[in-house]
C-alpha cells in the first residue's frame, strides 16, 4: 500500500513523458487521475492506521542492493502518518492548480508529480540510502520548475535553492555513511534500517558531529535562522501550485528529519543543543514576523510569514516533550494547510488585479464577498485565533516550551518570543488582509471566485474548523509514537568490550 | 447534551446562517432570525436560572456540562465543557438580555444600511463568543471566547469597511486584544504547569493546597491574567483602542464597548477570585489600577466633544470602578455594578444613538442643542441613564456605586486615598455626562438646517426597557448578593456610614449643578475656564498624548526595525554573506581552474570533494 502512495505519482510522471505535449487532455487525465489515486490510498491507509500502534505499520522491504545491504524499506508510523496525508492532499490542490499553466503544461505536471512522489518518499523511508534518494529526488523537479517555470530573478533563486540544500544533504550523506559505520564498530552489521540504528548508542562527542551534519540539511530544508535566505527568493520566484508542495509539504520534511533522525539518534547532542537550536527557532520566529510587517508585496510577506511558524515547528520539536512534539506535528499539518491556502489566494489576487503589491490593491471584499470570507477565516487560521487550527498547535507548542526539561533555563523568555511573534502575526495577517480588502475600492468590475477556485480553498476551511473543534482525533494517532520516540532505549553499545554487562 | 448548551448554540446558528443566506433573504427576515435567536437564547438562559434556583444553594456550583473530550496527550487533557453555575448564568441573562435589547434597536437604527444582515450575522457571531468566553468550564475555551469576543469587536467596529478611520480603529483594537490574549494564554501555561489541568473546578480546588498567599508563582499567574483583563476592558494602559472603537455603529457601541465585552475582565476576576484571594499584592494592584482608570478617564471625558467618545470615557471609567470593586474584594458588589452599568451605559449609547440617527450622523455635541422638545422620549430616557450615571439617588447606578465607594474605606484594603478618589470621579462622571446633557438637549439648536425627528417605535421600545431597567434596576440588589453568594462563599458586609454618604452625594450633584452652571447660562464662562487652564485643557484634550507617546515608542519603531531587518540585516547581512560565500567557492575553483565547463557540476565537485574530506575527518577522528 505505502508503495503504491510512492509508486502512482511517480509512474505517472514518467508515463507523461511519453504522452504527446499538445494532447492537454490525455495530460490531464493521467495527472488528476494519479493525484487523486494517491489521496485516495493515502486515505486508505489513514482509515485502516492502527492508532494504538507506536510502532511503524505496513512495512514493506525489498532487497535492493544486496551487498551494501541496502534495502527499499518503507513504512508509516504516527510521526509521519499525517505528513503522507497532508502531501498527497496538497498534490491534488497543486495539480488541479496547474491546470491552468499554459507554458509546457505536460512537463510541469510531470515535474509536480515527481516532486510529489518524492516528497512522499522521504516521509515513508525507513531505510537510510532510501531516504537520502527521495531527499535529492525532491530537489531535481524543483530546480526545474522554479528555474523554467518561476517569475523574477528565478535562475538566482533557482541557484540558490539548489547550492544551500545540495551542502546540506551533502553533509547528511556523510553522517548517514558515518551512522553505519558507527553501528558497523558496535555489532560487525552493515544495515542501513533506521529502525535499528535508532537503537544505537554512540558515543556523546562522535553524536555532536553527525548531529549537527543532520542538523544543517534538515535546518537549511525548513529552512531555521538564519539559513533561510534562499526561503523569500526560491518562494517569490516559485509559481503558486509548486509553492504549494514546496511550502506545504517539502518545508516539513526538515522537521520531520529532525524527529526521524536527530533526536532519536543523538539524544545527548540535542540535549547540549537544544538550547541553542531554540533560541536560533525562536529568533527567526520574530525575525520573520518582523520582516514580514515590512513587506509590500503579498506572496513575499506569506513568505516571510512561513518562516516565522516554520519557527514554532522547531521550537515544539526541541522542547522534547509530549505536548512540544504533538504541538509541532499539528502545526506541520496546520501550516501545511493554512500557508498553501494564503498561497492559492495570492495567487486568485494576483490573477485578477495583475498586481500583489498592498500600496496598489485596496477594497476586493466590495466585489468578491466569497473570497472575503475564506480569505477572513485562513487569515485567521494563520495568526493563531483561539478556536482555529493553528492556535492548537501554537498552544501546545508553547505549552511544552514552558514546562521543557531541555529548555527550562530560557523557556519564560522563549515563549515570551513565541507570545511576540502571534503579536506580530496579527499586525502582518491584518496588514495583509485589510490592506487587500477593505477602505475604497479601486475598480467595481471585478469578479468573485468561481466555483473551482472556491472547491480548491474549500478543504482547507473545513480542515482549520475541524483541527480547531476537535483535534483529538488527530493528536491520537499521533501520541503513542510520539511517546516511543520519547522513551527509546539505546540497546546496542557502541563499546561492546567495556560495557560487558549489557551483553 | 443538556440544554443550557442551546444558549450557545441560537446565536451561533444565527451567524452560520445569516453569513450563508443572509444576502438571498428580505431584511425583514434577517432581522427576525438576528433578534429571535438572542431572543431565544434569552429564554434558554431563563430556564437554566429557574433551574439552578430549584436547586439548594450549596448545589449550584461546580455544574459542569461535558461535550466531548477535546484533546488528550499524555499529561494534557482538555474537555470541550461549559460551566453553569450563578456566575455564569448571571452573564449570560445580562449577555443575551441586553442583547436581544440591542438587537431589537438594531433593526431600526440599521435599517438603511445595505449591509444589513451582515451586521446581524457578526452581532450574532458576537453574542455566541461572549457566551463562550463566559460559559468555559475551563481556562483554554476561556481563551478561545476571549479571543472571539476580539475577534467579533473587531469586525463590529471595521463594520464600515470603506472607512479609513474604522479600519485602523479596528485594527487597533484587535491587536491591542491579541496583546491580552497572549498575557492569557502564558497565565495558562503557568497554571498548568502548577495544578497539572487547566479546568476552574480542579484549579480552584487545588489552588488553596498548593500556594501560600503571594507566592511567585500565583502572583504570576494573577498578573499575567490581568494582562488579558486589561486589555479586554481597557484599562490604563492598554486603553486607548476603546475610545477610537467609537468608529462602529452606536448598537456595537452600546453592546460590545459598554455593556458586555468590556466587562469581561471583572468577569475573569470574579471566575478566578480563589486564584486573587491567595495573592493580595495583586488585590492591590487591581484596586489601584481601576481607581485610577476611573478617575483618569474621567478627566479625559470631561473635554470631548464627541457624544460617543464622552460616553465610551465613562465606560472605561465605570469599569475602573468594578476593578476597585474586585480588588478591594467585593465581588458581587463589582457584578452588581457590572449589571446596573449594563443597563444604564447601554442606555446612553442608544439614546445617543437616537440622537446621532436624527441628526443624519452627527455626533459633535457643540452642533447639537434643544432636542429636548423634538425628541421627548429620547431626551427623557437619556436623562434616566445620565442620572443613573451619575449616581443620583434611587436610580440604579445610586445603589451599585454607591456601594463600591463606601467600601474603598471600609474595607480590609480600602483607605482614604481611594475613597477620596472614588467620590472626585463621581463628580466628574456627573459633570462631564450633564455637560453632554445640556449641550445636546437644553437650549436652542445650532445646526438649524438640520431636520431632527423622534426614533421610530423599534428604536424607542429598547429605550423605554433599558431606561426601567436603569431606573428601578437597584432593587435587584440584595437579590444578586444572594444569589452570587455561593460563587464567592463570602457574606457581603453592608457598610453604612452617613457622613461618608452624605459627602459623596454632594459631590455628586455638585457635578450636576455644576455642569448646569457652565452650560446652561451661555458660553461665556466656560472660555474663561478653558483659557485659564489652556495647558491643563489641552492635555486632556489629547489624551495625555497617550496614542502619540505609543507611536513614537512602539508602533513607529517596530516599523523601523522591520524595514532595517529587512535591509540591513537580511538583504545586505545575511543573504550577501551567502552569495560571497558562492562567489568565492567559484573564485577558487576558477583559480585552480580544473572545473571550468559548467556552474553546478563546479560547486557539486567542490562539494563531493569537501565531502570526502569530511568524512574521512569524521571516521578516523
């Protein structure tokens, strides 16, 4: 099951090329048609998921390159259940987006349908190689959309996006090979399963080194403070559907890294980190907030804005607590959804208006009152209103951040960072929304969304009621893996010899 | 599912619909559904009173009615449950009888707006988070009622979406709101990390256990609590979004900014007066805070010409009091006042309202004058609320204030400071309120070309409730401390001392006759008066400069200092270090000059290269 999520988007791309470009139709067909499959399965596997279950469910191992040991191993585990989820929906929102792309629409589709299966792929791998394939797989149909496809200075950006992540997944590569080498000394195993190196003790100074090689890629993928530089020009210069992906759901494969690998494997390197990492989330919580109340123009400011809650996500994860992790989990899906809804509203803005700058747009909400409504409650949604999804998650986020072991020393001035950065996030949301929506309009003839645009922002509304009423379904499924994470006992010794006692 | 959960859900029903279909249906229609699903409330409200009266007194607290359970992580759970005991059933018949008052001269006060039913839906909208913020059974739907309240004041007062001012007026008051809420939301943390729940029940049942009085901690929460209280109910110095909020329609203004939300954060006090009682350093801030929010806004409403922004200093001011009242520890004597202020401030707004109506707009008092004659019901229902604000004998606000002052002396807490405080303020709220008075109803008019008329009947009913209400509303009072009792397991004491009383009454009408004195006899005096302290008017005229002192220190350099980030920090800091960082690995590479032919394999190679180096570092260190 967990490969068909993988494999159908995947085939599709590959069968798209061999479809002829003018026959739009076909094109169409083939890229919905799998899209949707791959939600459909995602589904699937969401409804038959053992929440009980802190363990990784629907295994699937096939030998792959036998001796390295290298297997194709993939499951599904609470941690990243709803980032399957959450992709495999953000790849119908994105393919149904760029339908409406006229430039090469079969390779574009091809190249989302790639990104989407990578992106899948790195949730679901557990085998180490495996999911540093899938990691550089996300990067090629980036490069490609935003460099072809993109607006502005796109082969800048392009440059940029490509140089920062391939350092940093460089460098996973060499902590990856160093993390079996490490498990190699111990036990004599070459093994690439994450699931027993986790169980692998290494020694506190080797952790800091491989720690922080994990630490750069997954940060520089977020992207943390003050990595994030490639963020504002890769996500202006992106088109909306890929942002979608990009900020919606390739955006919270570093974090997911950082739980997967960093601090399963290195538990006394985040504790001598936590700290720092904290305060680095934390400034670029404000910091983003900050730039983002400068911004003019709208797709920058939203931008700015992810970095700001990309943030919270990694201050929850590094609070290492219950409330902390399953505050930031929820908040990947939240953010997944409420920054990929902002985005297909600047784009709705900027499609009709021609235009995303706040000093020229003014009063839309006279003329388009549906747009004015979803765009009030993701607006909502995205400062953390009490009541909506997103104040869950920020809720739970700073709650753990204020009871943290790791993070007691700082924890009052830390949520007292995260408290000015929901400020903030009111003055740049209403900036923002008011600055597009109300006082005098410019025009009279504009039109309100259609039906389908409405169909796009429509599961985003319902999912920010529904996390906001009654998140306990979704924190469920989460919890008990969660709470294994927490609980992991290192049971393979690196210095088997001097530690007798425990073999 | 028991029934008082239909109190919250008429409205909230009402807003879901009106939102939907509130443009497809007859306005007739959308007023209906607007008025008759806080109506309904009100009925509901009704049964769960005569409910818990049924009841013995010790059995109506601590009713705690689950819904479903919210969350539930390892060490966290939270239920989506309401709390119906007589606090919070008390708010709710203030909540959705006023209400549905408001509602009712909504219909007619709004009937030409194109708008209509889109300002029922978010008055709907309004009384459903009020009933949220006042029906949680615990601190994090507290939160999200907070929040919704904020939220539903910030629409109400950008109703006129095309304005301007409204717009910024809005935007301030929600952000100064969300300021609050984040006090709120750290209070909550710190109190689940002390009780392990955020539920008031187990809260307040373990609070005595766990602290001593003015232990760190609960003087933490307290504070970090008030953050929230302040904020909501505008007092010094998170006030200033309450008289700018005077840019929505006069029912928002009589409902959110006068008779409810406002006073949501006497109503925190009294919820969590266990969590007060055990840090009376707080007590004592609260009390010297509200007396002097009371007495400074005050000063400020007695030089506004704006009928609207008078009457919102008032509030702001009559909320002063109910802080004093909470901090002196007097809670019931608070919600009483809380009640009677409800009613008679409600009243004032509408009246004023009725006025503004008449005169298409207007609501500079100086272009206002000798209305009395042309609206008699208006001019005497005013005249109702303006004696019950003033505190004169026998009207409403007589009994609540009254109350309130004698016990800034008498009680544990109370000194002559604060009593002497307390009755100065009262004479100002009877001067600046008959100054309004007589500028708007007395002499002769000074916009002659204006064409003023008596409120329709849909206008005029809510007046004549609310102006019964003001007036006889006073002998509810033994009745509410009775009733209240149980919340707050403390006998009222009933202080009685003539010379005090008597003092404060002079004072009182001294206001009144001096009011008279200026206004009614020509213009004259009150020049000389305004010349001879030009600097001290001038002060108060501008609100102690209290917004350009605000956005000189805070809103302008936060702007600053985003556009500096972004500049210097982020264009020419950060992402320049990067490139040049990019442009020196190309040097280098280009310098060795192996890798010439193509950009990205020069960078991949350095890389792979880097790589090797690393990891052989990595291995054999």
């Amino acid at each position: 099951m967990l490969s068909l999520i993988i494999l159908i988007p995947l085939v599709a791309a590959l069968l798209l090329i061999f479809v002829s470009r003018d026959n739009t139709s076909l094109v169409k067909t083939i890229a919905i048609g799998a899209a949707s499959a791959t939600l459909a399965v995602s589904l699937w596997m969401l409804a038959s998921f053992d929440m009980g279950n802190p363990q990784m469910q629907f295994v699937q191992s096939l030998h792959w390159v036998p001796a390295l040991h290298i297997n194709y191993l993939v499951g599904v585990d609470g941690i990243s259940l709803w980032m399957v989820v959450l992709t495999a929906f953000l790849g119908v929102i994105s393919i149904l987006l760029s339908l409406k792309q006229e430039k090469s629409l079969r390779n574009f589709v091809a190249l989302m349908l790639a990104l989407e299966a990578g992106t899948l792929g790195v949730f679901l791998a557990l085998d180490t190689i495996l999911f540093y394939v899938f990691w550089e797989l996300m990067l090629v149909p980036t490069y490609f959309i935003i460099g072809i496809w993109g607006e502005g200075r796109r082969v800048y950006a392009t440059m940029k996006f490509v140089i920062y992540t391939l350092v940093g997944s460089l460098l996973m590569l060499v902590a990856i090979l160093s993390l079996t080498m490490v498990h190699y000394g111990a036990t004599h195993d070459v093994t690439f399963d994450l699931r027993i190196l986790t169980h692998t003790h290494i020694d506190p100074s080797m952790q800091i080194w491989m720690f922080l090689f994990f630490f750069v890629a997954f940060a520089i993928k977020i992207p943390v403070f003050p990595l994030h530089s490639w963020l504002p020009h890769a996500y202006v210069a992106c088109p909306i559907p890929a942002l979608i992906l990009l900020t919606g759901a390739m955006s919270k494969t570093g974090a997911y890294g950082f739980l997967r690998f960093c601090l399963p494997l290195f538990p006394d390197a985040v504790e001598s980190m936590a700290l720092v990492i904290g305060l680095m989330a934390a400034t670029g919580m404000i910091y983003g907030a900050w730039i983002a109340i400068a911004q003019k123009d709208i797709k920058a400011l939203v931008a700015y804005s992810s970095i700001s809650h990309l943030g919270f996500i990694v201050l929850g994860i590094f609070a290492r607590n219950e409330e902390g992790i399953e505050g930031s989990i929820l908040q990947m899906l939240n953010h997944g959804i409420i920054a990929s809804a902002l985005f297909i509203i600047v784009g709705i803005i900027e499609m009709r208006m021609g235009t995303r700058n706040l000093s020229e747009l003014r009063g839309l909400s006279k003329t388009m009152p549906i747009l004015y409504g979803t765009f009030m409650l993701v607006m909502l949604a995205a400062l953390g209103l009490p009541g909506l999804n997103g104040f869950v998650g920020e809720f739970l986020i700073l709650m753990g951040v204020w009871t943290s072991h790791l993070l007691s020393d700082l924890s009052g001035i830390l949520v007292l960072m995260g408290g000015l950065s929901i400020v903030f996030a009111s003055i740049y949301m209403l900036y923002m929304f008011q600055g597009t929506m109300q006082e005098k309009p410019n025009s009279e003839n504009v039109s309100d969304i259609d039906s389908g645009e409405f169909k796009l922002l429509l599961p985003a509304c319902l999912l920010i009621l529904l996390i906001g009423l009654y998140p306990k379904p979704f924190i469920d499924r989460v919890s008990p893996s969660v709470g294994s994470l927490l609980h992991l006992e290192k049971t393979v010794n690196l210095d088997a010899g001097k530690d007798s006692d425990q073999h | 599912m028991s029934s008082s959960w239909l109190i919250l859900l008429f409205p909230l029903a009402g807003f879901i619909f009106l939102s939907w279909y509130g443009e497809r249906i007859s306005k007739t229609l959308a007023g209906w559904i607007g008025c008759g699903v806080v109506g309904a409330s009100f009925i509901t409200s009704l049964v769960a009173l005569s409910d818990l009266l049924f009841l013995p007194a010790e059995e109506r607290v601590g009713r705690v009615h689950v819904l479903y359970q919210w969350i539930s992580t390892a060490s966290f759970k939270l239920d989506l449950a309401i709390l119906v005991d007589p606090l919070s059933v008390f708010m709710f018949l203030i909540v959705t009888g006023v209400g549905f008052v408001i509602h009712v001269y909504s219909v007619g006060y709004m009937h030409d707006d194109p708008e209509y039913s889109r300002f029922f839906a978010y008055l709907n909208l309004f009384i459903f988070s009020m009933l949220v913020l006042v029906a949680a059974a615990d601190f994090f739907f507290l939160i999200v009622g907070w929040a919704l309240v904020g939220l539903a004041s910030y629409l109400l007062i950008g109703f006129w979406r095309e304005k301007t001012s409204a717009v910024l007026a809005a935007r301030k008051a929600f952000i100064m709101n969300v300021i609050g809420d984040v006090g709120m939301v750290i209070a909550a943390f710190a109190i689940f990390e002390s009780f392990g729940t955020l539920s008031f029940v187990d809260v307040f049942a373990a609070a005595p256990g766990t602290f001593r009085p003015n232990d760190d901690q609960i003087l933490l929460i307290t504070l970090l609590l008030l953050v929230g209280a302040f904020a909501k109910s505008a007092q010094l110095p998170l006030h200033t979004w309450l008289p700018d909020a005077m840019e929505g329609p006069t029912p928002v203004s009589a409902l959110i900014h006068a008779a409810t939300m406002v006073t949501a954060g006497v109503y925190l006090i009294a919820r969590c007066h266990v969590l007060y009682e055990l840090a009376p350093y707080t007590m004592y801030f609260i009390a010297g805070v509200g007396i002097l929010t009371a007495v400074f806004a005050g000063t400020m409403g007695m030089v506004q010409y704006d009928i609207k922004r008078v009457i919102a200093y008032s509030t702001m001011s009559q909320l002063g009091y109910m802080f004093l009242a909470m901090g002196l520890g007097v809670y019931s004597l608070g919600m009483f006042h809380l009640m009677t202020h409800a009613f008679f401030k409600a009243l004032l707004f509408l009246a004023a309202g009725s006025v503004i109506h008449a005169l298409d707009g207007e609501q500079d008092i100086r272009k206002m004058g000798g209305l009395q004659k042309i609206m008699p019901l208006t001019h005497a229902t005013f005249l109702i609320g303006a004696l019950a604000l003033a505190g004169f004998p026998l009207t409403s606000g007589y009994f609540s204030k009254e109350a309130i002052i004698l016990s800034s002396y008498h009680e544990d807490m109370g000194n002559f400071v604060f009593w002497a405080i307390a009755v100065l303020t009262a004479g100002m709220t009877a001067f600046y309120i008959f100054r309004v008075y007589f500028y708007t109803f007395a002499g002769k008019t000074r916009s002659p070309e204006a064409h003023p008329h008596e409120s329709p009947p849909m206008m005029v009913l809510p007046l004549l409730i609310l102006a019964t209400l003001a007036l006889g509303g006073g002998v509810l009072g033994p009745w509410v401390h009775e009733f209240l009792g149980p919340v707050f397991g403390r006998e009222v004491h009933h202080h009685h001392d003539g010379g005090l009383e008597t003092i404060a009454l002079l004072v009182g009408i001294g206001g009144i006759v001096t009011a008279a004195l200026l206004y009614l006899t020509g213009k004259k005096r009150m020049e000389l008066i305004k010349e001879a302290f030009a600097p001290l008017y001038d002060l108060l005229f501008h609100k102690y400069y209290i917004d350009e002192i605000y956005d000189l220190l805070i809103v302008k350099p936060t702007k600053a200092i985003g556009a500096f980030l972004e500049e210097k920090v982020e264009k020419q800091g950060i992402d320049f270090a990067v490139d040049q960082i990019g442009i020196q690995v190309k040097e280098v590479s280009r310098g060795i000059g192996v890798w010439q032919s193509g950009r990205v394999r020069t960078y991949a190679l350095n890389m792979i290269a880097g790589m090797v180096i690393i990891l052989l570092f990595v291995v054999f260190l």
